[in-house]
C-alpha cells in the first residue's frame, strides 16, 4: 500500500469475490494509487492526516481566519510578519484565532503550520475507492467500449469517471473554495 493509498489491495480483491488472479495484484496496486489520486484531487484536499502550511493573506485588524483542510488535529507553528505567535487557538474545524499578534493586512504575511485529515480513510470514501478501483479493473478489457452486441442484445457500460452514487458520498467532503 503506497502513503495516501485510500484503501488496500486485499479489499479490493475480497470485493471482487476472488476474481482476480494473482497475477493481477500489480495492476490492482497501481489501480488502488491512481484512484486515491483521483479522488483527492476530485475532492480538492486531502484525506490522510498529513502536515500543511497555508499562508494567508492579513486584513487589518484580523483575529483569525478559516484553515483550508480539515479536519485540523494539531497547529504547529503561527506567525504574522515573520514574528512567531505563542498564543493561538483553534477547532477541529479549522478556524484558527490568533491572540497575541495583530494580523496586519498584506499578502501571504500569515503562516500557519499545521496537521489536517482523517486517521483513517473513512468508510464511505474507502468503499467509493474499492467500487472505482473494482470497476476500472473490469473495464481493462474494454477500454473505450460504452456498449456492445452480444447474441442480439446490445449490452452497455458506465462510460463516467465517477459513478454518480460515488459523486453523492465525496460531496460530503468535496472542498469547492480553493486553497
């Protein structure tokens, strides 16, 4: 399992119910990092517990400001104007205030060290993972194709990036203002 793998390659193989071969363990690997990927950069922001370092632009007489990822688990280091703060607070959900510093305004003066995301992947986001990672296993015979005739029939395929009940669960967590 690569770092920021949503999920693994033993879930994926238990959710195709033993129809993938050994051999295809590589490729399910490989499957397994492109669609966390994906999906990260469909939700613009991480997922996985990771440092960041956001620099904010001041406004006068500023106290605080919104952090981009959440949900935020540890503030390392705040400063305003090179001047390192000693007294800050902040909430899970990102809004970080700054007691003992003015925020002053101008660009990119203010800059905040700090961990955001989940522990863990998520259920509902891990089993969209296993779904998409499933269903571009499938389609590795058909790449392309959208339908087909069989005996008479014409049989037909997602042809999407995301499935939309997939699109529904990351809506939750999907950040739209950019970072």
């Amino acid at each position: 399992m690569a770092a920021g793998d949503l999920t693994t390659v033993a879930n994926v193989q238990s959710s195709l119910g033993g129809n993938a071969g050994a051999q295809d363990t590589v490729l399910l690997g490989r499957l397994v990092t492109a669609v966390s990927a994906y999906i990260v950069s469909y939700l613009s922001r991480p997922i996985l517990s990771g440092p960041q370092v956001y620099r904010a632009n001041g406004t006068f007489a500023q106290a605080g400001f919104q952090l981009p990822f959440l949900p935020v688990t540890a503030v390392a280091s705040v400063t305003v104007d090179g001047i390192p703060s000693t007294d800050f607070s902040w909430t899970p959900e990102g809004v970080l205030v700054v007691n003992d510093l003015t925020i002053t305004k101008g660009w990119g003066n203010v800059v905040v060290s700090y961990t955001a995301g989940f522990a863990a992947t998520p259920p509902e986001i891990e089993q969209v993972a296993i779904e998409m990672v499933a269903l571009k296993y499938r389609e590795r015979s058909r790449v392309g194709e959208v339908s087909k005739q069989v005996g008479g029939e014409t049989i037909s395929f997602f042809a999407g990036d995301i499935p939309a009940n997939a699109k529904l669960i990351l809506g939750e967590y999907r950040r739209l203002v950019p970072a």
